[in-house]
C-alpha cells in the first residue's frame, strides 16, 4: 500500500503541478488577455475621441469655410460700392473729352457717359440737323417765286442743283406724309365699320 500510496502523491503532485503550470499559463494568457482588452480599450477610446475631434475639426472647418466666404462676400460687396460710387473730376477727363465737357457741363457729360459710355456715337453737323427745316424754307420760297429754280437759288445763296434736290424731296416728303394720314384714316374707318 504504501507504493500505492507514494504513486498517488506522485500523482497528486503531478496534478497539482500541472494545475500550478495551467494556473500560470491561464494566469499569463489571463494577462495577456487583460493586456489585450486593456488595449482593445484603450485603442477604442483613442478612436472615439479621434473621430470626435475629428467631428470637430470638421464643424471648425466648416464654419471657418462659412466665415471665410461671409468675409469674402463683405469684402466683394464693400468694394463693388466703392467702385460703384466713384466719380470723377473734370482733371481726369481725357483731354479730347474736355472741350466737350466745357461745352455741355460736366453734369451733362457725366450722364452722357452714363448712357452712352463705351459706345460709339455719331454726332451730326449742324447741317445735318437742320436739313429738314432748311428744305422746308426752300420748298416755301420756291413756291412763292413761281417755281423759279434761279430766283429761289439767288435768293437762298444756293446752286441750283441743290434748290433742285431740295424741291424734289419736299415733294416726296409731303406726298409720303398725305399718304400716311390717308392709310391711317382709312385703318380707322375700317375698325369702326367692323365694330358696327
């Protein structure tokens, strides 16, 4: 019995160290294990406080993008009115633009610049302007001396020709001029009959 019994303490030995060696080995991965979801931890806090810092530099960006555009579109404004409420000095007029404005004033000038600026105007000679009441004048002192190209041309310090080409294009502006009110007279005619 006693080999019996010295075999079951070699066994009860042996057991207890393999427990002693399980125990260390559970003991070790245990803490290995604890390491590990220390870390797991430590590593999942990291990424929650990154991706809320991250969630706020978004917002910061975002709201820097924001201010950064309200600022541009300040700046974009205040310096839209400036331009827009410029004005100039006769000093600053070209000096091939200033006999015009000596002529006209310069408020005069600033609001033709307004209207017409960039544009190219014609403007037309004084003879151009009154060519109308000028033919007109001839055609009357033509009609008062007979229909006498010669007289009419003496009288008015003109040649000829040019009594001849007044007198043919008072004609035909008076003869334009008839027609028209007979074509407006007859337009009206006709929309009073259809409304009867």
């Amino acid at each position: 019995m006693h080999k019996e019994d010295d075999e079951r303490n070699k066994n009860v030995e042996k057991s207890c160290e393999s427990n002693e060696k399980e125990d260390e080995i559970t003991k070790a991965y245990g803490n290995e294990l604890s390491k590990k979801e220390d870390e797991t931890k430590i590593n999942n806090n990291k990424c929650e406080e990154k991706s809320k810092e991250t969630i706020e530099t978004e917002k910061d960006r975002s709201s820097s993008r924001e201010d950064k555009l309200k600022k541009f579109e300040e700046e974009k404004k205040k310096h839209k009115e400036a331009l827009a409420n410029m004005t100039f000095e006769i000093e600053d007029i070209d000096p091939k633009y200033q006999t015009i404005v000596e002529l006209i004033g310069c408020e005069s000038y600033k609001l033709m610049v307004k209207v017409y600026g960039g544009q190219y105007v014609y403007v037309p000679k004084l003879n151009k302007l009154i060519e109308k009441k000028k033919r007109e004048y001839v055609y009357k002192v033509f009609l008062e001396n007979g229909s006498d190209y010669k007289k009419t041309a003496i009288y008015c310090d003109l040649c000829i020709t040019t009594v001849r080409k007044y007198v043919k294009e008072e004609k035909r502006a008076i003869y334009d001029k008839k027609r028209k009110e007979k074509n407006k007279n007859e337009q009206t005619n006709t929309k009073k009959n259809i409304k009867k």
